[in-house]
C-alpha cells in the first residue's frame, strides 16, 4: 500500500532543481509563548537537516542545542509537510519536515553553535501568522486545533 501524499507549501520555482531533504522540527512552549528562531529576518521553528542515521527526534535534540542552547526531551509526533524553499545557502530544498512537540529541560548556552539564529517567544497565534514557511504554520494550526498548545 502506498505511503499518503504530503501536503505540499510553499512556491516551487519553474526550472530549479529542488535537493530532496528530510528534516524535523520543535514546537517548544513555554510561559503560553512558543520558541521560534530568527535567522536573516525571518522566523522559523527551532530544527533543521537529520544528519547521517539520526533519528528526526535526535535531530530536533541536535538542533535546539546547536540552535538556541536549550536541551529538550521530544514529545509527541505533530505531524509532517512538504515545504520549499530557498535556503539562506542560495540552495532549493523539498524539505520532508516532521514536526514534533518539545519540552526544554536544561538550558546551555555554551552549546549554542549557530550564533546566526536568535530565540524570540511569541503566542501561538503570533507565531501562526509570523512563520516564514506556511507547512511550518499549517502543522501548528493543526497543534492548535488538536488542543496539543494552548493558544493562550
């Protein structure tokens, strides 16, 4: 039995060839304000490219702490989107993002290695709208209306 279609976002560009990636993602909570991340004026979710035989959940683990210093325990299964994009590298990506729940347990700063990415905290529903990748946005419209995050 085939695997279901994603759900695609995003604006494919005519004659672009788009590198297949998988990548996972976090949303974390805190305080009713969700952790987003600004890299180049834009927000996203805190997360990014599995590396070699990582597991999506190592990979949101790496991520938070390679991005914002936090150390997180990944919870639950959110849901998965097709986004494209253009990354800051120039480069076309058809992200597979799966996009998990997370709760931070220990913040480290000293591991922060991506001094390009600042953590701001907005509501979920400022989050919704200010979100740079609408699959990004759409997983947590669907967090929000499966009551898996408070809207506050």
């Amino acid at each position: 039995m085939p695997l279901p279609a994603l759900n695609a976002y995003g604006a494919k560009v005519a004659g672009l060839t788009y590198l297949a990636r998988s990548a996972a993602y976090a949303l974390i909570v805190r305080d009713g304000r969700l952790a987003l991340m600004r890299q180049d004026g834009k927000l996203d979710l805190p997360g990014g490219g599995i590396e070699g035989d990582e597991t999506p959940q190592e990979a949101v683990v790496r991520e938070c702490r390679e991005e914002a210093g936090f150390e997180v325990a990944v919870g639950a299964f959110v849901g998965e989107v097709l986004q494209y994009f253009i990354n800051t590298d120039g480069k076309p990506y058809a992200n597979h993002a799966r996009i998990y729940l997370a709760d931070i347990v220990a913040e480290r700063p000293e591991t922060k290695v991506e001094m390009d990415h600042d953590t701001e905290w907005l509501t979920p529903v400022d989050a919704l709208l200010a979100l740079e990748k609408e699959g990004y946005a759409a997983v947590l419209l669907q967090a929000l209306r499966n009551h898996l995050i408070d809207a506050g």
